[in-house]
C-alpha cells in the first residue's frame, strides 16, 4: 500500500495495525459510479450528506464492504462443501459505532441504502441498539437516568440473545424499537429481522459491551458478532457543537407536541436551552464518550474521521 497517487499513507510508526487514506486518496479507489437509483436512495435516506461526498467516501466504502460481503459468501459456501452438510446462509452482519451526534445513524442509513443498490440487490436490515436500552421506568427505578446510553443502561443479555439467533440463521428475530420523540423503548412494537443478506447494527458503544456467558465464565461481546465494524470519529470540540445544535433541533421540533420528550425545553430561551444542553453534554455524554465509546474505537476494522464541517477527510482501515 506504499507510495503516492491514491495510495494508502504509510502509518508514521511501522507497528500501526492501520493503512491511513487522505479523502483524496479513498476517492481515488476504484468504486461504480452512482446511479441515478443509488443517488434517489442516498437523497431519501441521507439528504443532508452532499452527494460529493458520497462519492468520493461511501461509494468506495461500499465497495470495501460488497467484497467484503462476496468474500464471506464464499467462503461460507466452500465450508460447507467441506463439511458435506446445508446450512441457510446468515445475515453478513456490519456494526456502527460511535458518540452520540456524531452522524452514525446518518452512516447508517446511507450505507443501507447503498448495499441495496449492489448488482444482487441483497436484502438489508438496519437495526439501532437503542430499542435494547432499559425502559425508562426500568432505569428510574435502579436510578441510571442520568447513566442512559452508558453500558449499564442497555440489556446487554437482550442485544446478545438477537444477534446470536441473527447469527444461528434463525428465519425471524425481533429487535425492540425506540422512540426519539418519547425518548423511551415503545412497547409492542418490535422491528422483525427476517434473515437478511446484510445486517446493519449501529449503537453507540456496540465496540466494548459484553457480559459473561455464565456467573464467572467468559464474556462475550456484541462486536464478536460483526463481520465487519466503522467507528465514526471527529474532535471533542465538533461533537460537542454538533450535540448543541441537535438539542435545539429536537426541542424546536418538540414545540407543538405535548407529549414528546424535548416539549419540556420549548418554553426556554436559545441561551437557556444551550445552557441546559451543555450541562448533559458535561455531565452525562461526554464521561460516556471518554469512559466507554472512544477507547473503543481502534477495535474497529474502519474509523471515519471527520472535521468539523462535518465532513468525513481521512479513513482509517485496520490491515488485512
């Protein structure tokens, strides 16, 4: 991967398990151009990501991960020929990790959206772990509020035991759903994952939760069941802007629903709001983005990392 053009900067120390791509050297990578129906989807599912930037960042990615994805098949299948038995195959499973407000769900939806424009057209799911987290009155109750998204507030053995039956090529599994508006899991009405070719899992610190297997015994991970992770990146500085200003959108967007959870903030001034929205940024996502997602994010196969325009200008993919 050594050398100029669009290839891979050479890791300043030779131990690095990373290749380092500038933007100009990961749009230089041989991707399909988009199509007219890839650009619909992409407009649908991520209008505010300028479609130069799905170019020149996720065309290529989805490339990476479609032979990723063939490769995986096929060694699937050669096994099985070894083992002289059928087996359904498993949904390919991609997770997505990383701050909250940093854009993973964004990512999330535009790389679904591109992996159903792959000439197979595979069938793909997006679940978000935050259907996994505890109910509110679950976390009221054990009095983890204030610890929501951190690992303790999420059912780990419920995130587990689905993407286990996911893996075990169970024909329906259902994942529970959350609402951003209510700020809670939303009872009976579960997403059903019936089997698809590629699985998209994003959640915020998908990279680190695990639980022991039994009292004692060893853990597992929610990332031993990914073929393939992302982690999104940028600056503190960013994230804690880009955070600010979805606080305000969530609370405008909440002024004339009564029940929605940012309601509360509807009456309060811009400079109060702000004040209110960095307060939880200091007291509660940003000890979790230190303590819990950013340590996690060498773990993954591929870190996007953005400026603070919001921009993806450097890719990181971890050595084959």
């Amino acid at each position: 991967m050594e050398g100029s053009g669009t290839r891979a900067t050479p890791p300043l120390a030779g131990l690095s398990p990373f290749f380092v791509f500038s933007r100009a050297q990961w749009a230089g990578l041989d991707a399909p151009e988009l199509s007219g129906a890839d650009a619909e989807r992409v407009r649908s599912a991520a209008p505010q990501i300028p479609l130069a930037e799905v170019r020149d960042v996720y065309a290529p990615l989805s490339r990476l991960l479609e032979l990723q994805f063939r490769s995986a098949r096929g060694l699937y299948a050669a096994t099985r020929d070894l083992l002289g038995f059928g087996a359904a195959e498993v949904p390919y499973v991609i997770g997505i990790a990383g701050s909250v407000a940093a854009g993973k769900s964004t990512v999330a939806a535009l790389l679904k959206a591109l992996i159903a424009g792959w000439p197979e057209q595979p069938p793909v799911d997006l679940v978000t772990t935050d259907g996994f987290l505890h109910p509110n009155r679950v976390l009221e109750a054990r009095g983890l509020m204030r610890r929501k998204g951190f690992p303790e507030s999420y059912d780990l053995e419920r995130l587990l035991a689905f993407l286990a039956a996911v893996k075990a090529g169970e024909p329906e599994v259902s994942a529970p759903t959350y609402s951003h508006a209510t700020y809670d899991v939303v009872p009976d009405r579960p997403q059903v994952v019936s089997r698809p070719d590629v699985l998209v899992v994003e959640g915020l610190n998908i990279l680190e939760a695990g639980v022991p297997v039994a009292p004692g015994g060893p853990l597992v991970f929610v990332s031993d069941y990914f073929d393939f992770s992302i982690y999104v990146h940028a600056e503190e500085a960013a994230i804690r802007t880009w955070y600010r200003e979805r606080f305000l959108r969530l609370r405008e967007g909440a002024r004339d629903d009564a029940d929605a959870y940012f309601h509360r903030y509807a009456e309060l001034g811009e400079a109060e709001a702000v004040a209110v929205a960095d307060r939880v940024w200091d007291e509660v996502d940003h000890p979790n983005l230190k303590d819990h997602i950013e340590p996690t994010r060498l773990r993954a196969r591929l870190i996007l990392e953005k400026g603070a325009d919001h921009a993806v200008h450097t890719v990181h993919l971890r050595r084959v």
